[in-house]
C-alpha cells in the first residue's frame, strides 16, 4: 500500500513547513533511499531530495529531507509563491516491491 | 541536457492494447535503468513497470496492477524505452510518465502522454 502523506498544508510565505510521510520497516524504515519530488500540475515531476536528505545540483537549500524510524519528513522553509505544487514522497521496498509512492500532498501558499 | 520525450498515448476502447515510447538524449542510455510511472485523473503517482540496465540482465518488473499486462522494453540502438500495454481497461486511463532510476530515485522525467481507456 502507498506511503501515507496528509492530503494538503499550508503556509504564508517566508513561513517554513513539514510534509510527513509514513511507511513501515519493510520501506521508509529500512532504506535510505527516500525521495521526494515536487508536482506542478500539467509539468514533468521534479526531484527535489534523495537518499532522504541530499539535495540535487540546482535545487534550492529551502528544501531538506530527514528520516526518524518509519517516518520521513519534508521541510521547505522560507515559503515562495512559486512553491505551491504538489509534493510526492517515494521509498526504496525492496527487490520484490521495487517503490512505494506517498499519496501526494498539496501544499498552498496563502 | 536530459530529455526524455513520451509518445503513442490516446483514445483507446477497453480491451484494446497501445504501445507507448519514451525517446531518451542527453545521456548515455544504456547505462541507466529506466522506469513508467502513472498518474490517474485526481490520483497521485503509481509506478508501473521498471527495467534494469542491460549489464544486469535487462530484467523487467512491474507493479500488481499490471502484471501480466503490461510489458516494458528497452533498444539501446535507439534510446528508447517502451511500454506495451495489453487488455486495457478504464482504471488504466492516465498520464503516463517516463523516468530515469539511477540507482536510488527517479531523477530525469519526461512530460508525460496520456492514456484514456473509454468506448
């Protein structure tokens, strides 16, 4: 079953916010290989963390990733206009399962 | 520059089967796996089917949903990856999504092409 993310959060800008993501020992507890990517509608996913908290070449230092057991977490701080989108965590479940992705949760600015 | 370009979605009747193709440049392909991922209309994302890079035998795997239906395949002549989809049917309507998986994410996407299964 999919990664369990709340279904939407919001915040003004310069705000910071966390986005959870809840798994179980068999993905998010025994891997470190947690991503999370940013969802424009109409637009190609973005991968914005990896590994759970390492940040690809060209995104923002407002975005960090951290893992505590079964959970992963999502923080973007410093809250832009241009950061409303919709944010997916996925985990690494094994060679039998391959991925897991969260349910997606909607992030608005107000 | 990575480019991953989709195409072959449309209007197909249930039961019907499409063939979908991701046309890669920018890197060198078959040095990746590669990887289909969907979004269904108001859903969030499901991965769909996944190949290993050649080197590791350029084995398939694919997500329950589809197992036994969908067939995922790779020429590294051509860069492309591919995507052969079988007894369609309406909860396979989606954009479908090609990605790159270099070992621990998807880090390149294509734009996607969209699939609707209806009569």
């Amino acid at each position: 079953s999919a990664l369990t993310q709340p279904a939407s959060v919001s915040g003004s800008p310069g705000q910071s916010i966390t986005i959870s993501c809840t798994g179980t020992t068999s993905d998010v507890g025994s891997y470190n290989l947690v991503s999370w990517y940013q969802h424009h509608p109409g637009k190609a996913p973005k991968f914005i963390i990896f590994d759970v908290n390492k940040r690809p070449s060209g995104v923002s230092n407002r975005f960090s990733g951290s893992k505590s057991g079964n959970t992963a977490t999502l923080t973007i701080s410093g809250l832009q206009a241009e950061d409303e989108a919709d944010y997916y965590c996925c985990s690494y479940a094994g060679s039998d399962n391959f991925v897991l992705f969260g349910g997606g949760t909607k992030l608005t600015v107000l | 520059e990575v480019q991953l370009v989709e195409s072959g979605g449309g209007l197909v009747q249930p039961g019907r089967s499409l063939r979908l193709s991701c046309t890669a440049s920018g890197f060198p392909f078959g040095d990746y796996a590669m990887t289909w991922v969907r979004q269904a209309p108001g859903k969030g994302l499901e991965w769909v089917a996944f190949i290993k890079r050649k080197m590791y035998g350029g084995t398939p795997q694919y997500a329950a949903s589809v197992e036994g239906r969908f067939a995922i395949s790779r020429d590294d002549s051509k860069s492309i990856a591919y995507l052969q989809m079988n007894s369609l049917d309406a909860e396979d309507t989606a954009v479908y999504y090609c990605a790159r998986w270099p070992g621990d994410a998807f880090d390149f996407w294509g734009q996607g092409t969209m699939v609707t299964v209806s009569s």
